[in-house]
C-alpha cells in the first residue's frame, strides 16, 4: 500500500490547480483531486491539472467532485433537474479518465430512513451511473458519508446486490465514526470492493485528526483490509484545520509507513 494525500485536505486554503506541486513538495507521488466548483469539472481545467500531474510525476488515484452540490439531486423525483445534474456527473467521469485516475469518489444520496426509499428507482440510477463511469474506464467508489444514505449498511448491501453491473468502494474511517458505525462492519459489506481507502484519526472529543493524533487501532484496520484482499493506496484525507503546519502531514505520512 502507498500512501497518498487528498487535495481536500487544504480546502479552502489552496486552490486546486497548486495543490498537486504542493502534495509532491510534501513527499507525496500519489493522491485524490477534490474538484471544488463547477468550473473545475470542464476540460480547460482538467488539462491544466493534468500538465501538472505530469510536470510533477504524481498519480492520480481519484477524483471527489463538489458533491453536495449535484450529487443527491441524481436521484431527484424531477426528471429534468436528475438529466441536468447528470451532466455533471458525465463531466467528472471524463476528467477522471483524462487525469488516468481509476476512482471516482461518490456520496450520492442525502440521508433518509431507508423504508421510504424507492428500491428499483435507486437500482436504476446506480446502473446508469455505473454504466457510465465504465464507458470512460473508471470505477464508480461509493464512499460511507454519516449524512448520506451510504451511511446505512443495509442500503450498501442493497446497491452492491442488485446493481447490474459491478459497483465498488471508497473506506473513509472518520466518516464511519460520524455515523457510529464501526469501521469493520463497513469494510465487511464492502469487502473486495473497496478501490480507495481515506485514512484519518479520531478521539473522544475531535472526530477528525491526523494519523497518529488519536486512537484508531490502525493495526486491527490493516489486517482487516488485508484479509479483504486490498491492495490499493491509503489516502490521507482531514480537513485544514486538524494541522497546524505541513510538517504534520509528513509526520502522518511517516507513521503510517509503519503499519505497512
């Protein structure tokens, strides 16, 4: 496993296009792009991030689009407002594939009791998406978010049983403990599927700290992942205010190495 970085990790305070030369600074070859507005999903754009991906030799693992955004509104009861936000989800698709990224990072839906959610309807959307994210050569990565449904296990059951085609995996520790889900019981219904993994750290009071900074038993996580078979990179994803400086992300960096 390598470990890489995500851009989202300077949010707000580096704009994207800078963020890749600063991951590499940091010691960093591999990492996921954050595209933070709609303007960064067209193709001027992305080829400017992609002459930096290749000035700096620094891989792309994914791409996490302005989620929030366009994302829960893929499965809105309005066709038109689903056709429109699909045009987003077209764009990220194909920067991911011009970046050679082999992810796209997915939230989806907001959070709802799962009673009163359309099964078939939902299925059919995941298809489309699926299918789509294929044509270009990328996985679709379902991520575990507390506030979306993805933070159900029984809705990731669902999605990952009845998709036609294959749907797979983005692991993010922190969000699991928002959602007061234990890390394990994700990594077990996600299980070989998992193609990207967001590594942090967490305590009693902080639910979202640098690797190392809390008491995740990393040991315990490695080994689970490692009887799922998962060999992709671990990604460091926190926010920019869980660090003072970047030495902190290089000392993450350096503690993770040490489970591997």
């Amino acid at each position: 496993m390598e470990i890489g970085l995500s851009s989202a990790s300077f949010y707000p305070k580096v704009n994207t296009e800078n963020s890749i030369a600063l991951m590499k600074k940091l010691g960093f070859n591999i990492g996921e792009l954050f595209l933070n507005s709609p303007s960064e999903y067209d193709e001027d754009f992305i080829k400017l991030l992609l002459e930096e991906k290749d000035k700096n030799s620094f891989k792309v693992n994914s791409i996490h689009g302005f989620s929030s955004s366009f994302e829960p509104f893929l499965f809105d009861s309005y066709k038109r407002r689903r056709e429109d936000m699909f045009i987003y989800f077209k764009k990220i698709c194909k920067a991911a594939k011009l970046l050679g990224a082999e992810c796209y990072t997915f939230h989806g839906m907001r959070r709802q009791d799962l009673s009163f959610v359309d099964h078939k309807f939902i299925v059919e959307i995941y298809n489309k998406l699926v299918y789509t994210a294929m044509e270009e050569g990328i996985k679709l990565c379902q991520e575990n978010v507390s506030w979306c449904m993805s933070a159900d296990v029984k809705f990731l059951k669902m999605i990952k049983e009845e998709c036609q085609y294959p749907l797979y995996f983005t692991f993010d520790i922190k969000q699991s403990y928002k959602a007061k889900v234990e890390p394990e019981e994700y990594i077990d219904i996600m299980d070989s599927r998992i193609m990207n993994f967001h590594i942090n750290d967490r305590d009693e009071k902080n639910l979202c700290l640098l690797p190392g900074k809390g008491n995740v038993t990393y040991r315990n996580l490695f080994n689970k992942l490692n009887e799922k078979g998962y060999s992709g990179s671990g990604i460091i994803e926190v926010y920019s205010n869980n660090y003072l400086n970047y030495d902190e992300l290089i000392d993450a960096k350096k503690f993770l190495i040490g489970f591997l």
